[in-house]
C-alpha cells in the first residue's frame, strides 16, 4: 500500500532510521483506517528548533491556544524521532471536529505501535497526546540534545 502524498511529505522529513518504521506503521494503519471509511495521516514530522518554538510560545506570548508543552530540544520531533497522525473523514479533520471519534481510532491504531518499535502519546506519564508516535530510541532527550550536531542527524544507530 502506497501511502498518501502529505505522510510521505511528512514522513520524509525524519530521521533516515526513523522512516521505515513510520512508514510501515502508518501503511498498516491507513489499511485499518481504510476498514472504518476514515483517513490516517501524518500530519507533521520534523520540526525546527525555531518551529518548536513559535508553537511553545502560542497560548503563553503569542496569540492562540496552547498546543504543546515542550520547548525547543524537549520534543522528538526536534530531533526528526517522531510523527503526529490526524483522522480524517472526507477531507475533513475529525480531531477538532470529532475529537471521540478522533480518539477511538488513535487507540485503535495505538496497538500497532509497538510492532514497528514506536511509543505511542497516548501513553506518556506526564501528558496525553494520542495523535503522537515516536521511535523508540535509547536515548533520552538530554542525551539527544549533547548529541545534536547542526545539519546533521543524531547518530542513534
């Protein structure tokens, strides 16, 4: 199964270990999803330092709500480790729209994540982000950030 242009976008956008596995993952998933008459996307995928940022700064010193806890260096995505999928219906983001149905299909797709060796949000101890994988890496992310090099990839392999 060929997955849908913004995963691939998205996905192409990570870590070089990390791709495989997301992309198994979300395959594997949109087949699920595909059961249901929803869509599965990823919706992001790397994010900059400065990106990281904007986004922590929303809701505290910049108009809008909060969206994310993390600063910059403190997220996977920083470090190219993570995706966020969305659900989708027709075109239509369910996650704001339809945030139980959104809901049910995260934990549904959840149960796959350890097969492809990703963590899911939705188990976190601290914060509750269904739409959230990662790549289960042995590092944590005080580690990742002694071993960021600028323009390079975090060697975790």
């Amino acid at each position: 199964m060929s997955l849908d242009p913004r995963s691939e976008k998205n996905i192409a956008t990570c870590h070089p270990s990390a791709q495989g596995p997301f992309r198994a993952f979300v395959a594997e998933a949109q087949a699920l999803a595909a059961k249901k008459g929803l869509e599965y996307k990823v919706i992001c995928g790397l994010r900059s330092w400065e990106e990281q940022e904007r986004l922590y700064a929303q809701g505290r010193t910049a108009p809008g709500k909060i969206v994310t806890k993390a600063r910059p260096g403190s997220s996977m995505h920083n470090f190219g480790l993570a995706i966020d999928m969305g659900v989708f219906r027709a075109g239509k983001y369910l996650d704001d729209d339809e945030p139980k149905t959104a809901d049910d299909f995260h934990q549904e797709a959840a149960k796959l994540a350890t097969k492809y060796n990703l963590r899911w949000g939705g188990h976190f101890s601290t914060i509750y982000d269904a739409p959230h994988y990662e790549l289960d890496v042995p590092f944590t992310l005080a580690q990742l950030r002694e071993l960021r090099a600028p323009g390079k990839w975090v060697p975790i392999a």
